[in-house]
C-alpha cells in the first residue's frame, strides 16, 4: 500500500501549483480532488491545463491514483433530460482522468436526491443506476482508467443508495465490466454503522481506492485518523489481508485550516503518521 493525499487540501492553489506544494513537502501520491478538475474544465483551456498537470506530475515524480469525479453529480437524479445532462458531465470528467492518464476514478452511485423509502423506488433507483453505470463503462473500455464506485451516507430523508454494501455489489454485478469496482470511504462507513475493516474484507476483491478518514460517527468530520473512533488497527490488518494495492488517500477537510504554513505542519505530522500506521505490527 501507499499513502496519499487528496488535492483539496490545497484547493486555494491551481492543480499544478499543489502538486508543485505537496511534492516539496514529500508527498508524491495523490488523489485529484473534484475542485481542481471543476477549475481546469471550467477554464478557457482545460486540454492545456491538463497538459501542465501531466507535465509537473511527471517532472515532480508523483503518481495521480484517483481523481474524484464532480462532488455534485447525479446519475439518476429521476427525470430523463437531467439525467442526460448528468451523464454528458460524467462523460467529459472521464475524459480528462483519461487525458491525465488517472487509473481510477472514483464516483458516487446517483440517487443523491431520491431516499429509498420503499422497494418501489430501491428497484428504479437499482434499474437506473446500471444504465448509467453501463453508459460511464463503455465509454472508458479498453483505456487504463477504472469506475471505483463509492460508498455513501445517507439523507436527512430516508436511506440513501450506496450506503450499504450490498447495494455497491448489486451493482457491480448487474453492469457485469471488470473495469468496474470500489472506492472505499472509511469515514461513512463509520457513520451508517458498518465496521470498517469488516467492509474491507467484504469489499476486498474490487477494492481499488480508498479515502482515510475518522469521525467519532455522528458525522462525517473527514479528521486525521486517531481524531475519531474507528478502530485503525484493526482497518491496516484488513487492508492487508485482502492484498490492497492501491492509494491509502487521505481525504480530510476537516483537517483544512486558513494558514498555509499550519497546513503544511499538518501534513509533516499526517506523513509520521501514514509511516507509522502502514508499518505497524499487524499483531498490533
């Protein structure tokens, strides 16, 4: 396993000067965070921005693992021109983890809007998310990029699709593409109960991203671990019980202050303590 950092712990900067940022203080693995990829394709010249990103990355010997696609997509927000709408987003965010040549791209099941408050509406919300699962498969089959589907929290609502595991596996194998697997949030695990390291394993063999994250589960603090209650040890053992080979990413907001030097402390005490965790006893 190596360990990480999502972007959007400098999301103040562009994308090439926090990679610029992070590889000068040692941190040379990395998720593409969702606002910097909303910047660069917002821009007058997103292909050139990408191409400095490609450049810097290489020339500062990093690794983009991840890239989270946009925060507020929904695939199946229910009503078919939005639906459109979303999909035609997803698709140019693909495009640009392809263009940078991002192995995984992490997305979140849709839904967002639609709490599951019956076995009516888990069946369409089910239905629609493997058309749209499919559509986002075919358009990166045969590239080096990967679909790593998150797991969610729920709604204020009701119950949300994707918070539980077996929704995240239901879907997997109705889309039925081996290109096709997860991303796991340890932080809303933790929230709608699941056992971290039990969601390791059940997760284990298409588990190829991660975000690390604590919170004492009464919300979704996105803190250091050891800032909350989930059980670390037990979380590293599972990791390296199912063979995990991707990026043990930090995603933690909560952790952002407005100090640039302050955060660049943070992440001198997050990089001891990466080290530290994933080199631990496994008996530990």
């Amino acid at each position: 396993m190596r360990w990480g950092i999502w972007t959007g712990f400098y999301s103040d900067y562009d994308l090439a000067s926090a990679l610029r940022r992070l590889a000068r203080l040692g941190w040379r693995d990395v998720e593409v965070s969702s606002e910097h990829i909303e910047r660069i394709l917002a821009s007058d010249a997103p292909q050139r921005h990408l191409a400095e990103v490609r450049e810097v990355a290489a020339g500062e010997g990093m690794t983009l693992w991840q890239v989270h696609i946009w925060l507020d997509l929904d695939i199946t927000p229910g009503d078919k021109a939005k639906a459109r709408e979303q999909m035609n987003i997803a698709l140019r965010w693909l495009d640009a983890a392809m263009a940078l040549h991002i192995p995984n791209a992490v997305i979140h099941p849709g839904g967002r809007h639609r709490p599951l408050n019956d076995d009516g509406t888990y069946q369409r919300v089910m239905a629609d998310n493997v058309r749209a699962f499919s559509a986002l498969a075919a358009h990166i089959k045969g590239s080096p990029t990967r679909l790593c589907i998150e797991n969610m929290l729920n709604t204020d609502q009701g119950p949300r699709y994707g918070s539980r595991l077996e929704d995240l596996w239901a879907l997997v194998d109705a889309v039925g593409e081996p290109h096709v697997g997860f991303c796991l949030d340890t932080g809303h695990a933790h929230v709608v109960g699941i056992d971290v390291a039990d969601a390791v394993h059940a997760l284990g063999p298409r588990l190829w991203a991660s975000h690390i994250a604590d919170n004492d589960g009464s919300g979704d603090q996105h803190r250091f671990p050891y800032g909350g209650t989930i059980d670390w040890e037990s979380v590293v053992r599972a990791y390296r019980e199912v063979g995990y080979s991707g990026l043990w990413d930090l995603e933690v907001p909560g952790e952002r202050c407005e100090a640039i030097a302050v955060r660049d402390m943070k992440l001198e005490y997050a990089a001891k303590l990466m080290r530290w965790m994933l080199e631990m006893d496994s008996d530990a």
